[in-house]
C-alpha cells in the first residue's frame, strides 16, 4: 500500500494533445499574412493537421523513440559483402514518413510553397529535428539539380513527391526519393575549393569517376548525393546515386557514423569515393555557383529550425509556469519569473517571424526581394542560430531540476541548439557572406533598408538603430574584425522593424527597449519592469 510520501502534486501536466501550429499565434498570423487570400483556408488548414499530429503523444514518444535508439552502421552482411548500409529505429521512419508526406519536401510544386513548407518545418522541428537534415536536403536540392534542366525534369518530381520510400533500389523505381549533401573535407571544412576529391571523365557525356574522402556526408541512407569534386576544369557538383539505373550498389563506402552532440537520432557520415559513378551537374569548375542554391535553401531551414526549436522551449517553460506552483503562488504570475518567460518570448517571436518573412521572399521570386535574401538570409542564420542555445538553456532552467531531467525533453532540445549554428557554414562565414554581398551587389542594401524603412517613424528606438547602422555601413573598410557586430546589428533592426509593423504593440515595444533602445541586460529577464510583460507572456502560451 503506497504511504502519503508518494502523493504527486503540483507537477505539470504533459503538454501533448494539443495544435502546435494553432498554438503558437505568432506563426499562425505569420501564415495569414503572407500566404494568398485563395490560398488561406487551405494552408492553415493542413499547417493545422501537421499541428495536431506534432502535439499527440504518440508523434512525441516516436521522437523520444528515435533519439533513444540511435543509427547503426552495417558496413557488410553476414556473408563478407559490402552493403554499407544505415540501420534506424522504426521510429525513425514513421517520423520521416510523416514529415514527406506533409509536403516538407515539396515547396517548389505549389503555389504559396515556401511559406506553408516553412511553417511546416517550424512545427515538425519541434516533435524531432534529426529527421528535418533529409528533409530539408532533399527540399533544397532542386535549385541546384535545376542547372541541368533535364536532370532536373527527371528528379525534381521524385524530389517533391509525398511518398516515402526507405527502399535501395533504382530511383526510377521509385515515387519519392531523399537526398544527401557531401561537400566538406577533412582538410578543408567550409574552405570547398580546397576539396581533394578528384572527377575523372568518362566515356559518356556528363559522367565521371570520383574518388576521394568526405569527412561529412548528411543523411548516408539517402537515394543519391550532391557532392563538390576537382574535375579538369575545376571545383564541380555532382549528382552521385547510390543505386546504378541497373539496379547494382554505386561504390560509396561509409567509413564511420560520426558521435555527436545532439541531432542523435540523424546519421552524419564519413564517406569514400573509389570509382564511384557521378553525373555532372551544371557546368566544370561552376560547381559553387551550381551548389549556392542549395546552401541558401538549408540555410534558411536552419533560421526555420532553430525558430522552432525556441518555440518548443519557450511552450514547455511557459506551460510549466502556468501550472506550477511556488511561494504562494503560481510561476507565471511572479514577476521575476514572467520577466523571464517576456524576454524568451520575444526572441521566440522575433527568429519566427522573421523566419517566415523570408520564406515569403522565396515564394515572390522578384529581383527585389532575391536581392534581400541574398544579405537576410546569412544575417538571419548567423543571428537566430545563436541565439537558440542560450534561450534554450535558460527555457529548461525555468523548470528548474525537472528540466535538467531527460524525461522532460529540455536536455534534448539543449543538445539540439547549437546545431544549426554550426551546421551550413559557422557564424564567420555567415558574417563573411553578408559582407560579400554588401560589397558585391548595391542592390541588397537596397532591399534591405527598403524592408526596414517600411517601419520608420512607428519607433522611435527603431528610429535611432536604423540612423546608427546607417552609419556603420558608411565605411566597409576593414570591416571584417566587425563583422559580426555588424551583421547583428542588421538582423536585430531587421526583426524590430517586422515586429513593430506586425506583433501586437506589447511585443513591438518590449523588443525594440531590450534590443535596440539598449534597455535590457545580457540575461534573459531583465527587461524593463514598467513593460505590459504579461501580456507577451500569455501570447506565448500554448493552449492545450
């Protein structure tokens, strides 16, 4: 018979079953506001669906699942043959199978695309992010399959299909396929042009023989690869399938599975090429260029990424509050704590919209606003990526000890935070890259201080960033020891210029004090106290 010490109370109830896109108001105005009046009723309505789905518990144990039971390397079968295969858990693949059959791999063949896929990813980066690297790859390889237009008519509708299909076998076999991405090297990282990976022409046009080492190689079990080799003409991309149209394995040895810090439940290899056969895409020695596509795409999925991994932190630490009790009363309502969940909220709210802001850019395609992307997109990723790891561990602090526990989910998603920072190019190379684009092109500044003038003279803190950045970029001589001061200060007005036009004025106000009026601290919850904080708190939580 259980004694009164065992009594449970005052603990938080799951939050599970519940819509974790209706749930969170500030990706569902986000989808309101940039998806075509026609096309409205039915994007919320599916973004609704995928919510229900990423909130029920069974969706949450599988993710749970998969994490737990991390992939395993089968190098050779019983016999001694070399198969070179990825074991995962079947959770894994209901996951995985959700995810593709949402859509989340078919932006480019619907209208309003971009911007449903985005908020999509959002919500299903909160159940489980391993499975969003295939997801995202194989969404982003189409802009850079699309340098061969006949490859592209051959592969973009396995690409964009919303069948899953985990089977190895020819992939015009199949009605949906995943891709991978090879490009970095031991020796080299982010520094691509110095790939040692060499492509020998054969007889038949278009195709080569690689062979070479990539220290990492996303997703291995994916049914083909774009990857960077040396050709004779230079730095080119390659489309390297893992099963030949005879239906024979292409020779791609997976060395090892790399141990990471999070991002479990997802395989990041080591690969050897020996003789594999490769389709060249695009032109010799254009092999960055035909690959930058790509890369932006993912990029803007680890910005998508990163906003739903806050999200989730700052649903659980609001949901806990509201629930728990301490010293009288609830968390929620002690004014300490609900600066702290206002401020988490705020940089919640900032990274999604801005994230969907640019998924809207994608879907418009006009010069404007691919010039805008071209300096927002690596601000974007160099800003909200970081910026995910701190709010994640102060999130799991608001549960104090319980989220130091992994049962609450709060250690999985501080493991997954860095992730996306890291990921597609580091902070440097992201501050770079905005840098180039200043110099290169006169027109992203342009579009970009065209979008932030849309909300001059709503604040006058907004006001005095954007006077100050002004002169910043005045003078780019030597601007790359500043670089990242710079490109923050361009990603911060980029965000109180969207939220002074489009959140409630709570939000708008709270954000441009803390973040660009200079009055709030380095931590989390130290925003000014005369602010209507717990009006951004109740915004932020998750009805269930």
């Amino acid at each position: 018979m259980a004694g009164t010490t065992h009594t449970v109370t005052n603990q938080t109830p799951p939050l599970a079953q519940y819509d974790v896109f209706t749930a969170d108001r500030a990706l569902t105005e986000a989808v309101e506001r940039h998806l075509d009046p026609s096309l409205r009723d039915e994007g919320l309505s599916e973004l609704s669906a995928l919510g229900h789905t990423s909130g029920s518990a069974q969706v949450q144990e599988w993710g749970a699942q998969a994490n737990e039971n991390p992939p395993r390397l089968r190098t050779h079968d019983r016999y001694g043959h070399r198969i070179d295969e990825v074991d995962f858990h079947p959770a894994w693949h209901r996951l995985l199978g959700k995810g593709v059959s949402a859509g989340l791999t078919g932006a480019w063949a619907r209208p309003g695309g971009h911007v449903r896929r985005a908020a999509g990813f959002v919500v299903w980066s909160q159940v489980e992010a391993g499975n969003g690297c295939p997801l995202s790859m194989t969404h982003a390889a189409v802009p850079a399959l699309r340098a061969d237009p006949a490859l592209a008519a051959e592969w973009e509708p396995r690409l964009t299909s919303a069948v899953y299909d985990r089977a190895l076998r020819p992939a015009h076999e199949k009605s949906g396929v995943l891709f991978g991405m090879g490009m970095t090297e031991k020796q080299g990282g982010s520094d691509v042009r110095a790939n040692t990976t060499s492509a020998r022409p054969l007889a038949e046009d278009g195709t080569y023989e690689l062979t070479g080492h990539k220290w990492f190689c996303s997703a291995p079990m994916s049914d083909a690869f774009l990857v960077l080799a040396q050709a004779p003409g230079g730095l080119t991309c390659f489309l390297v399938p893992r099963v030949l149209e005879d239906g024979s394995r292409n020779v791609f040895l997976i060395q090892r599975l790399k141990d990471k810090l999070g991002n479990r439940s997802n395989a990041s290899s080591e690969v050897e090429f020996a003789g594999t056969w490769a389709r060249r895409v695009g032109d010799e020695g254009g092999g960055v260029r035909t690959i930058i596509g790509m890369v932006a795409a993912t990029r803007l999925d680890c910005v998508l990424g990163s906003a739903g991994l806050m999200r989730q932190a700052v649903a659980q630490a609001v949901h806990h509050c509201t629930y728990r009790e301490a010293f009288g009363g609830k968390l929620v309502d002690k004014p300490l704590m609900r600066n702290v969940l206002a401020d988490l909220a705020l940089e919640s709210e900032a990274a999604t919209t801005l994230a969907l802001r640019l998924a809207a850019a994608c879907d418009d395609g006009s010069e404007r606003e691919r010039a805008l992307l071209r300096i927002a997109v690596p601000a974007a990723k160099y800003w909200v990526t970081k910026r995910c790891a701190p709010l994640a561990v102060e999130a799991a602090e608001c549960l104090g000890g319980n989220g130091y526990v992994e049962e609450s989910g709060m250690p999985r998603l501080v493991r997954e935070s860095p992730l996306n920072s890291v990921w597609e190019g580091a902070g440097n190379v992201q501050a770079l890259d905005v840098l180039r684009a200043l110099n290169r092109d006169p027109q992203v500044l342009d579009a970009y201080l065209g979008e932030v003038g849309r909300a001059r003279g709503a604040d006058h803190r907004l006001d005095g960033a954007i006077k100050d950045l002004l002169a910043e970029l005045a003078d780019l001589e030597g601007a790359e020891g500043r670089a990242r001061r710079l490109v923050e200060r361009l990603a911060l007005v980029l965000q109180g210029s969207l939220l002074v036009r489009y959140a409630p004025p709570q939000v708008a106000d709270a954000f441009c004090a803390a973040r660009l009026g200079g009055d709030g601290g380095a931590a989390f919850g130290t925003l000014p106290h005369t602010l209507d904080l717990a009006t951004v708190v109740e915004r932020a939580r998750p009805e269930v």
